[in-house]
C-alpha cells in the first residue's frame, strides 16, 4: 500500500506543471530551466565572447606583427645595401689615396731631380763665369 502511495504521489508531483521543464502557457514558449544551468550557461556564454574578443584581438596583433617583420626585414636589406655600398666607396677611396700616393712618390722624385740638376747647373754656370774671368784675366 504504501508503494501504490509512494509511485501515485509522485506521479502526481511529476505531472504537476510547477515541477515541468517547460512551463508555456504563453506564445513566446517562455521555458523554465534551474537557475545554476542559467548562471552556467550564461556564464559560459559571456567566456565565449570574451574568447572571440581575445581572438580578434590577437588576429589583429597577430597582423601587426607580421607586418613589422616584413618592415624591419626591408629595412635590415635596404642596410645591407648601403653598408655593401660603403665598403665599395671606401675601396674606391682607398684605390684613389693609392694612386695619389703614387703620383706624389713620383712628384717627389722629379723635384729632386730638378732640384740636382738646378744645382749642376748653378755649379756649371759659376765654374763657366769663373774660367771666363780666369781666362779674361
């Protein structure tokens, strides 16, 4: 007897519409769901746009940095070239300084050159002069 109680009061309690899942009574089918499945639900529902929020923002770094990279990887290439640059115009300079260095050590030699024989001449023409003044004499 008490079973038959037990199981009727429970299927009263079953069928009792407070106890339902979906109370609807009105057109928006309005459905009632415990109060930790809400928060839970809401809960993860506000997780999920954070989520979509952090990932557009890191996309968007994402894209940025990318871009730096290339920017900084042009920038590194357009350096190379001016330091290959620098080092041909600093060969070229120290081919010039080279060939100058040359002409100088030649320059130098003709001076002393025209220098001695300035001198021989000098000694030739004071000899001549003396020899004419010897001989006039």
């Amino acid at each position: 007897m008490k079973k038959i109680l037990t199981v009727s009061l429970l299927c009263l309690i079953t069928n009792f519409q407070g106890f339902s899942q979906t109370v609807s009574t009105n057109k928006n089918q309005d459905c009632v769901v415990p109060c930790e499945t809400l928060r839970k639900a809401l809960i993860m529902k506000e997780d999920k746009q954070l989520l979509e929020k952090k990932f557009e923002i890191v996309k968007d770094s994402v894209k940025i940095l990318s871009e730096v990279i290339s920017f900084q990887g042009k920038l590194v290439t357009n350096k190379d070239q001016e330091i290959s640059l620098y080092k041909k115009n600093q060969e070229a300079q120290v081919n010039i300084i080279s060939e100058k260095d040359k002409q100088i050590s030649e320059y130098k030699k003709i001076v002393r050159k025209q220098k001695i024989y300035k001198f021989i001449g000098f000694g030739t023409g004071t000899l001549g002069l003396a020899a004419v003044v010897l001989i006039l004499l």
